[in-house]
C-alpha cells in the first residue's frame, strides 16, 4: 500500500496539537500504542523481576518480549544480546568501563569528530589508562568523513574503532560497512552510535558484522530507554561492574539494578508500531530483506519505506531553503546524493542567531533545536561552537510536505 502518512498521523496524539514537531533528534513524539503500553504496564504488571506471582511474571514476559522485539530490530543473534538501560550514553560509558580494563598503555581507540559527544567521551576517558585517542576528521564541504584520514590512524595498535552510523548534527550517514571492515582487518573491536541512524534507516548488526552497537529508543517512537546490542561472546568475556546477586551472564550482568519496566513496556510497543508500519506500507521496500521472516522483515521494510518517505520530504526541504536568501546549509545539500544522509538538517540565517531563530519559528509553533546537541566537535569543526551553533531541523516519518512548506514560508519572513 502506498505511504499514508495522514494515517500515520492518527496514532499520534499530540500531533493533533497542529504544532510542527522538527525536533525530532532530540526525541519523537509517541504513537498511542506507546502511552497505552506504559499504562497497561502499571495495571497489570507493576511488579519487581523473578517473583512466584501473577504481575512479576507478567512483568517477566513483557521484559523477555522487548529484548525479543529489540533482536528482530536489529537483527541480533538472541535476545541475550539486548541490554536494556537509562540512554545511549550511560550504556557506552558502561561498555567504555568494562573493555577499558582490556586495554593497556599505548593501545589505540579512533573516535571521529563527527560524532555526537556520547560517542567520544566515553572513549577519551580512557586517556586516563595511558590509550591514545586517534581523531579522524570530515570534510567540511560537505560533512563527509574523511575516509584517508581513518585509514591513517589505523593500524596494528587499533583496539577499538567508535563510529557513528548518522550524524545527528548534519546528518551524515557513514559508510559503516567499509569503516567496520577496514577495522576488522586491523584487529580493532568496532562501536557503533547508531541513536541517529536508528530512525531513519534499517540497521542489520549480522550483516554489518559491528560489535557492539547503541541506540535509544526515544528517538523512534519510544520511551526514554537506551538499548545495547553487543556479539554475546564480547558481551560474555567483558566483566561488567555488578552486583553479586545480579547474574553473572548477559544480559543481566550489565543492567544494573532495578530497570525501568514501564519503558520497556512501552519500547516494546514502539518496535511493534513500527512493525505494524512495515505491515501496512513495507510491502514494495520488503524484497530486500526476504531472508528475514515476520516482525524482521516488517521492521526492515518499514524502515526503508520511511527511509524513501523521509527522502521526499528532505528534497522539498532543501530545494525551499535554496530558494532563501541569507540561508547556509551544513553537509550534503544534493538531493542526487541524500542516500548518504539523514533528514537533518543544520542551517544558519544571515544576521540572527540560531537561538533568535528557533525562537521566532516556536512563536509559529515550529519546533527545531539550537546549539550543538552535543555534537561540540561538529560545531567547533564548522567554526560555529562560539556563534551559538546550528539551527536543526529534523524530519520524521509522520511529518508533511505542508508542514515542509510552512516552516519555508515562516523562515522566509522572518525579521
Ligand atoms: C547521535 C547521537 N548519539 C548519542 C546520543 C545520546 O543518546 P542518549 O540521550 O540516549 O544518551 C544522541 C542524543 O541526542 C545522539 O543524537
């Protein structure tokens, strides 16, 4: 069936608000389903993990069905490979503990300046241990990375390479197939930031071969619950800083304390959205992925569906924006090359700062972010860290072609 988004748009409350949500990297609003999950979830299973009675054991099979649903999103081995924790950050900052303790003077990690501060940080703490911190550059003609430069820093004394999938400032999506092969070649261990990359593209980590990948599922439709996926063997031979009755295997050793089931609930029920777009609008984008069999294939298909959607969208967005004067686009800007980029979109306007510009499009009720949004290299990079950053638009799969248009016409009048 061709893509609806009108009826997309129905399982999202808040968008009958009518205000224009483009600040979707920062977090998506949720589809019903979502709100009726965590609800359902204090109804009917509001209870703490292993107890001999009805609302443990319904809480149980919730928690065991999400890392179901997150293994066919991602396309794990088993659900065993499925941490679940508070965001993407705090679950690198656990993986950055545990292989930082593998780790010796003079090893090596390549972190890029592309990458949000989630997925540097945790990796230039290890500084601390004596490992050197490689830095990889990108273009800034078109926000590309720079692919000799990685080559470069590579080598023998490569342990680990920290990669991400989509830029969530320019939106950049990276070759991760050679980026992940070049390091394995290398002998180097490879994270993979995929919080950006998970909206708005199909992520496949047996194909990708990575090892160890994160995202977030606020940023597609979710609660406000990170994920972790890591090969189980990896996940297995790391010693993750526990407690003693806590068990002692993956996933359990590295979910810390007592997890946040209500979200879970609920995460669950945003992989099932999705599933359920891949069910309606997957069918044409389905034969790629014919290997794959039921909520597998619906959630691949549905992520290349939004992914063409989104594609739309992002052209109309950016041949508007060449059309106003004063306008400066940050990365790819040719509509021919946007299977190399996510709908994002940072721009500046002649003459106001980002800020008095998302403040003069939120009186519109347009919503888009200022700033770095963390991603402090990116910005400092393009010489716009001490001009108060980027304006960012970010586009979804429930967004219009009207809205696109509106946001065109307010920008263009701005005083
Ligand atoms: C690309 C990217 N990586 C990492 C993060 C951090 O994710 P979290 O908020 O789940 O820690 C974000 C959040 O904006 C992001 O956009």
């Amino acid at each position: 069936m061709k893509y609806n988004v009108n009826e997309i748009r129905t399982h999202f409350p808040s968008l009958q608000t009518g205000a224009i949500y483009f600040d979707n990297p920062a977090g998506t609003q949720v589809p019903q389903e979502v709100i009726d999950a965590v609800r359902d979830y204090y109804l009917t299973a509001n209870a703490n993990n292993g107890g001999a009675f009805a609302t443990s054991q319904r809480s149980d099979a919730i928690i065991a069905e999400a890392r179901n649903a997150f293994a066919d999103f991602l396309n794990a081995q088993s659900p065993d490979e499925i941490v679940f924790g508070p965001n993407m950050t705090t679950l690198t900052f656990i993986v950055s503990r545990a292989l930082g303790r593998f780790l010796d003077e003079g090893d090596e990690i390549i972190v890029t300046r592309l990458d949000h501060d989630a997925n540097i940080s945790p990796w230039t703490a290890l500084a601390e241990r004596g490992v050197v911190i490689k830095w990889v550059d990108f273009h800034t003609d078109d926000c590309t990375l720079n692919m000799a430069d990685f080559e470069k820093h590579l080598s023998t004394k490569t342990r680990l390479v920290a990669i991400g999938g989509a830029s969530n400032a320019v939106g950049t999506l990276n070759d991760l197939q050679t980026l992940t092969d070049l390091a394995h070649m290398a002998g180097a261990t490879v994270f993979v930031d995929a919080v950006h990359l998970a909206p708005h593209a199909p992520i496949d980590v047996q194909a990708l071969n990575c090892d160890l990948l994160a995202c977030s599922v606020y940023k597609f439709y979710g609660p406000h619950l990170g994920v972790l996926w890591g090969k189980y063997d990896l996940l297995d031979r790391l010693s993750a800083y526990k407690v003693r009755p806590a068990g002692n295997k993956p996933p359990d050793k590295f979910e810390n304390g007592t997890q946040n089931h209500e979200c879970i609930a609920g995460a669950l029920a945003a992989v099932n959205y999705l599933a359920s777009v891949g069910e309606k609008y997957g069918g044409d984008f389905a034969a790629p992925y014919v290997q794959f069999s039921g909520r597998r294939l619906q959630l691949k298909s549905a992520l290349a569906a939004i992914k063409a959607y989104e594609k739309e969208l992002a052209t109309r967005l950016v041949v508007g924006l060449s059309d106003i004067p004063g306008v400066t686009l940050y990365g790819i800007a040719d509509p021919a090359r946007f299977d190399y980029r996510a709908p994002t979109f940072a721009i500046t306007v002649d003459g106001k700062t980002p800020r008095q510009v998302a403040e003069a499009l939120g009186r519109e009720n347009i919503y888009v972010w200022d700033g770095n949004y963390y991603a402090l290299e990116v910005m400092q990079r393009l010489g716009l860290q001490d001009r108060g950053g980027a304006v960012r638009i970010g586009l979804a799969h429930y967004n219009t072609a009207q809205e696109v248009d509106k946001f065109l016409e307010t920008l263009k009048r701005l005083e």
